[in-house]
C-alpha cells in the first residue's frame, strides 16, 4: 500500500526575476529620485568643487537627501573618485550612508562601496 506525501514546497510560492534596483545608493529611491541624487551627486564630488554639502529634494515623492565629500579627489583606474556621506530621508526610515564616487571618463558618476555611516 503506497500513500501520497504532501509537498514540501507550497504551491504559492511565486518564482521570478529579482528586479534591478532604481539606484545604487538605496532601495528606497525611485528613477526620479535618483536622477535628482545623482545631479547633486555629481555637483558634490566635482573635483573642481569647494567641498561644500550639496542637497537634493523630489516634492512629488517627498524623499530628500544630501552629499558631502569626504576627501579630497584621486585617481583610481583612468577614473575620477571620491569618498562621500549622504543623508537619505522622507517617507521612509532616515539612512546615513557613505561610499566612494567615481567619474568614468564619458563623464557618467557611478557610486560603490555604499554602508552605513558609523554612529559617530
């Protein structure tokens, strides 16, 4: 005599593809978030730049934020880098991040090294 075993696995699980995230800075930003971040982005990390805050804002979605270099600009493999902090906050948790800039050589800003800032 044989018996059926029920699955383990549940019928209702649902497979996919994971989505690419909007931006390599936060899950919380969408497309026009960050192309808001990365013009202030850009403008903050300017190798030519004074080192000052830079800060950006998206009225429809109500997240804002902010960068600040943290050092001073450097090559680093034919680009353009430098280390910054950024704010994230709006309608979602506040998020204090750093991670390193870099400019290619098109001209495009492209982030890495993204953590939490330390608790200072």
């Amino acid at each position: 005599m044989s018996m059926p075993l029920p699955s383990f696995v549940s019928r209702d699980d649902v497979t996919g593809s994971i989505a690419k995230p909007t931006s390599p800075l936060s899950n919380a930003l969408d497309s026009e978030d960050w192309r808001r971040a990365k013009g202030a982005l850009a403008i903050a990390l300017d190798p030519q730049g004074n080192g000052a805050i830079v800060r950006w804002d998206n009225p429809v979605s109500g997240v804002k934020g902010s960068f600040l270099p943290t050092s001073e600009a450097r090559a680093v493999e034919d680009q353009i880098c430098r280390d910054f902090e950024t704010e994230i906050a709006g309608s979602h948790p506040s998020q204090n991040l750093t991670g390193l800039g870099c400019r290619d050589k098109q001209g495009e800003w492209h982030v890495t090294n993204i953590r939490q800032a330390r608790k200072t």
